[in-house]
C-alpha cells in the first residue's frame, strides 16, 4: 500500500485555475481556525509517549506514523465519545469508514489528501475507539440519524459548518442520511460502493443476499449474533469477512486491538438499527432526492458490467456529477488509492 506523498501524476486533468477555486470555495466554507474550533470538546489527546504507555487505548507509534500531523483525540459530543484523528489544512473534508473497521481504513489516502485539505476520520459511535452508547428506544441511538448528528457536531468543534464528505460502506449510508436530513452541510458528496438503503432492502435477490448474508444474521436480535461472532478469534472473523484484501500488518493489528466486545455489540446494534428503524426512515423519505453533487465510485472486480449504481442513484440525486468502477473488489481506498485520490481530486476541485 503506497503512502507516498501525492505525486505530480495524480494531479494529471487538474486544473490550476480550478484547485484555486476549490480552495477559496472551501475557505469561505469556514476552514478551521483556533478561533472557530470549540476545544472543550475534546477530552484527552494522544501524546508520542502514550503509544507506548497505553497502546490499548490508543493504537501503537507505527499506525499514528501513517498519519503524519494529524492529532489524535476524544471528542465528546451530546450522545457519545468519538475518537478522531485530523489534520491538514484547506477546505474541510470529512471521512467516514464502513463495517467492520475503524477510521485507520483510510491509512493509505488521509496523508495525501490532507496536503490539500483538513482531513477528519472519525470512527463511527459503537465501532473502533469510540463509546457505545445504549440502544435506546427501537435502537435509535444507532441510527444512521443519531450517528450523522455525532459527525455534525464533531466538524462543528473542530470549527466548521459546512464540508466534503467521502463515506465508505456504513460510513456512506450515514453521509446519505447525513445529507437527507443536513443538506446545507455538505458542500460535495462521494459515496464508495453503496446502494441506497431503500433500494438495497427492497430489491434484494439471491445473488446480493448470498453476497450481503452479514446484513440479516447480525440483524437478529441480542445476543445472538454478538455471541457468535465472539467465539471465533477477531483476527479469523476480519480475515474472513474482508474479501481476502491484503493490508499492512500494523494494519490489521490495529483492525484486532478495536475489534472487542463492545465494537462487536456496536456494529451488530448498528446493523439491527439498519433492518428496523433505518428502513422505516428510508421509506419516509424514498423519494425525496440530494442535491448536492455527488461522485460515485464502486468496486467491479469479479462482477459483470453493470450500469446499476448510476441508474439506481440518479433516481435518489438530483446532481450525479460521475459514476465510474474501479477494478478492484469493495475496498477500493486500500485497494487503488491512486485512483480514489485521482477521482476526489478531480471531483473536489471541479
């Protein structure tokens, strides 16, 4: 996986004039400053010396080396603690990782995109280093709602009200809440291999539901799919449920110290959540459209060509800007962040 620092090819189609105009658009956006970020909210922040005194808490000195200048913190916001990593500067761009990992998902492209933007990872409430909060009445609280509040108020304390968002997997069903519920937030969206939830629920066949089998078993009620998943070791179920991707082993070792019993009840809560309370939301709002633009990017390893994805969500966006595959399977920033960057740049910029 290359952590290069962003070379003259991956700026190949990018315009001067239009890397300007992102940047002054950005600013006004409200780019972080002291005076803007509300650092009451953060309760503790990692020191160098803390990875090696507490790496339980905080991951080790070879995982934060992926993330050069980026500090390293708990933020509490109204329902939860989230962890965060951030830094960089320029227009605000927030990153949000999918199930089952954390937001060091995105080791292989933070660096590089935060020489041009305030990067912000954040791991989703239940999920890594983050709390994980009671269910609440009908699982409310693992909502994609409560959870795109977490994100709101976490750009809100680092200083900004309006930002890029990129989500991935879970992280990306949460942006689509994010922007149904928050449109005025979010100044570009791009969403990595993900179908709306409506339309994913109600057009489920064999083929995607031999695919998504995960989606119905932990779905089913506690404790039975957290007794499960917690009798086999958490370096066999990743290695199991990861597509047989290749990582990094500081990597993956960061992905088995946050893959405990609390992240365990927290992704099968997030996934119960998915099936019930989240899909009475989606129903509410099947036809009611983003507007913000929006970039599209799949993984199409092993499948056949398929127009699926930009069909399917110009029925739930009003502005696609692009919708392009990548040939890698469905994690595509670890896989080809070349490309991911390339595509964002190009997108961010435009």
């Amino acid at each position: 996986m290359n952590t290069h620092l962003l070379s003259g090819h991956s700026e190949e189609g990018l315009s001067r004039r239009g890397l300007v105009q992102a940047l002054a658009a950005g600013a006004a956006a409200s780019v972080a400053t002291p005076a803007l970020a509300d650092e009451t909210a953060t309760l503790a922040e990692a020191t160098s010396a803390d990875y090696a005194r507490d790496p339980t808490r905080w991951g080790s000195a070879e995982v934060a080396a992926l993330f050069p200048g980026f500090k390293h913190i708990d933020m509490r916001t109204k329902g939860a603690i989230i962890r965060v990593r951030h830094g960089g500067s320029g227009p605000p761009l927030l990153l949000l990782h999918g199930y089952p990992n954390n937001h060091v998902l995105w080791y292989a492209v933070a660096a590089r995109l935060a020489e041009r933007y305030h990067v912000v990872l954040a791991d989703l409430r239940g999920y890594g280093d983050s709390s994980l909060p009671e269910p609440g009445p009908k699982l409310i609280n693992y909502s994609f709602r409560v959870m795109a509040e977490d994100m709101i108020e976490v750009m809100e304390n680092l200083g900004h009200q309006r930002f890029f968002l990129v989500g991935h997997d879970r992280g990306a069903r949460l942006s689509h809440r994010l922007c149904l519920d928050h449109p005025d937030r979010v100044m570009k969206l791009c969403l990595l291999d993900m179908l709306p939830n409506y339309y994913a629920w109600t057009n489920t066949n064999r083929n995607r539901a031999t695919v998504a089998w995960h989606w119905l078993f932990l779905a089913q009620p506690e404790p039975f799919p957290e007794t499960m998943v917690s009798a086999v070791s958490a370096e066999w179920f990743l290695k199991s449920s990861g597509g047989n991707r290749t990582v990094p082993k500081i990597v993956l070792d960061e992905y088995i110290r946050c893959f405990t019993k609390k992240t365990i009840t927290g992704m099968c809560r997030d996934y119960q959540a998915f099936a019930t309370i989240d899909f009475e939301m989606d129903s509410a709002d099947k036809d009611r459209q983003i507007g913000m633009p929006l970039l599209i990017l799949w993984g199409s390893r092993g499948a056949p060509p398929t127009q699926e994805y930009p069909t399917v969500w110009r029925k739930f966006a009003s502005n696609l800007v692009d919708a392009q595959p990548l040939p890698t399977g469905h994690y595509l920033m670890e896989e080809a962040p070349d490309r991911v960057i390339e595509h964002l740049l190009k997108f961010f910029t435009a």
